[in-house]
C-alpha cells in the first residue's frame, strides 16, 4: 500500500473492538482519539493527533442509542474542521434504516434523515454492510461502498458440511437476499409469511415450501427481537426439519431475544461483528468483517476497484 503513511484509521466508543481488529489486518496503529464527557450529557470529540492532509476512516456503528449517532457525526465535523482530506465513514451498521419510506401518514423517514445529517457533517465517502433496503444508498450524495456479509456468510454455511441443505427467507421481503444464497448453493428455497399486530410482534406465521428431512438455514439482514427467526425455527421443526440454523449481518439482539434464541429449536444463530453482542447466549456466534473491511479501505487507497470484494 503506496501511501500507508497517509491514512488514518479512528474509532467511536463501541465499536473500538473492531477498528482494532481491521488496523490489525491494515497493519497499521489505531488512530488517538478522546472522548470528553460533561454533567449534563454532552460530549466532546478530539483527535489527539495531526490529520492534516490524510485520508480518515471513521469506524462507528449507529445501533441505539442515539448516542453513538451523535458520537459519529461529532468525529466527522472535527475532522473536517482539522483538515482532513477525506473523511471516509465506516459504519457497518447503518441504524435507522428500518425507517426508509413513509408506512403510514404523518412519519418521518429517519434513515434519509440521517443520511442527510452525515452528509451536512462532511463525509466524503461512506463504507457500510447490508442495509436494510439497497436503494437507500441514494439516500446519499456521496460514494456509498455497499458491502454484503454473503462473502463471510457463505463460506461458513458451505464449511458446515451438512445434506440436504434448504435455504430459507423469514419474510417475503427477505426473499431476494434468500434467494440469491439459494442459487449460490444449489438448494431448494422456502419461505415465511408472516402478518404482524403491531411492531415486534408476530400475529401468525406460514412455511411456504418442503422442509421435512431438511438441514435449514435461515437468511436475514438482522435479528432485532428474535421474534421471527424463532418462531419460524420452531414451526420448520413440527413440520419435520432435521436442523434449523439462522444466520444474520447484524445481531441487534434487543430484549429478551437471547432468551428467545436460547429456548428455541435453533441450532445456532450467526452474525457479523458488526454490533457488539454480550448477550451470553452459548447459540450465538460471531464472524469478523474486519478482513473485508480492511480490503476494501486497501482498495480505495490503491484507487482500485472493490467488485472482487462481492462473492454475490
């Protein structure tokens, strides 16, 4: 890497245990940052080095609570405001994206929202995994490098070995992310229909497809209360299923979902490392995005392309 010398890599609160782990694979020192807290709440971001003229990566994952938002949009405005010559925002979780249309009258649309807040702040470019709906990248008006768990997601599924392998979709609006794993792996799809009372709580469910005598697993972009993945592991079970697994980009795991996960018919439940989990349930098991994060940044740095990134 020509310019090793000329980049920075730097991160917020909680997402400090990745940022290592990516300047480890970038062979360089994690950036020196502080984080000053007030009586009242506020806080105060400072670099406590010169990145004058140096392209900055910004590590921050967004989950609740706002905090960590806030936290990441301060990081960038210093940075501009120190003369950084990009600022390059790493946020493997995009919270609030959930929030990407008006579903009902009268509500906002958070995740534009917050795009239009990193932009205001000053990112150059934003570095992010899986969210929730592709198209918010135009959301932004700055280069948005969209990366996919499937290129770590996939080579654990194919590792696992097992016959008569069925992939499966928790909800129709999973289907083509489902799907694409489905084809990737040569095996059947099925998928769940699911109708809901109110947010976060499931009415009724139905498997669509075969899934007797079936090792199962489960496709997602994120597991928030675990409602739906246990549910539909312990109805693809009655229905005859050898095995059901899930795996997810982000584990939000609010609530009690470790309980859920833990009393379910799940085998195990892997995500990325791109939410911290210290949820201590023994079924859930993390993979490292950091070797893909880490190339990617390579890649912009080289002015390379990053499509051999994408398995899928």
């Amino acid at each position: 890497m020509e310019n090793k010398d000329n980049f920075r890599v730097f991160s917020g609160t909680v997402t400090r245990y990745l940022a290592e782990q990516i300047c480890q694979k970038l062979d360089c020192s994690l950036g020196n940052m502080s984080v000053t807290h007030f009586s009242d709440g506020e806080f105060e971001v400072c670099f406590d080095e010169s990145i004058r003229g140096k392209d900055v990566f910004l590590v921050q994952s967004t989950f609740p609570n706002a905090d960590n938002l806030m936290e990441l949009l301060l990081m960038i405005d210093a940075a501009k405001r120190a003369s950084a010559r990009t600022v390059n925002a790493v946020v493997p979780y995009f919270g609030w994206a959930r929030q990407d249309r008006k579903s009902k009258p009268r509500v906002s649309i958070a995740a534009k929202l917050v795009a239009d807040m990193l932009s205001v702040a000053g990112i150059t470019r934003l570095i992010t995994m899986d969210l929730h709906a592709d198209q918010e990248q135009g959301f932004f008006n700055v280069p948005v490098d969209h990366l996919y768990a499937s290129s770590v997601m996939l080579p654990y599924i194919e590792s696992l070995g097992v016959e008569n392998l069925v992939i499966a979709a928790p909800d129709v609006g999973g289907s083509k992310r489902a799907n694409t794993y489905s084809k990737y792996l040569r095996c059947p799809l099925v998928l769940c229909n699911k109708a809901r009372k109110r947010p976060n709580e499931i009415a009724e469910m139905q498997i669509i497809g075969d899934v007797r005598d079936a090792n199962i697993v489960i496709v997602d972009d994120m597991v928030d209360t675990a409602g739906t993945i246990t549910l539909a592991a312990d109805l693809m079970m009655q229905r005859g299923a050898r095995s059901v697994r899930a795996v997810a980009s982000h584990g939000v795991m609010s609530a009690n979902a470790s309980e859920r996960v833990q009393n379910s018919a799940l085998t195990e439940i892997v995500f990325t490392n791109s939410i911290p989990y210290n949820g201590g349930c023994p079924k859930v098991k993390q993979l490292s995005i950091a070797p893909l994060i880490a190339r990617t940044i390579r890649c912009l740095l080289d002015n390379e392309s990053i499509s051999s990134q994408y398995l899928i």
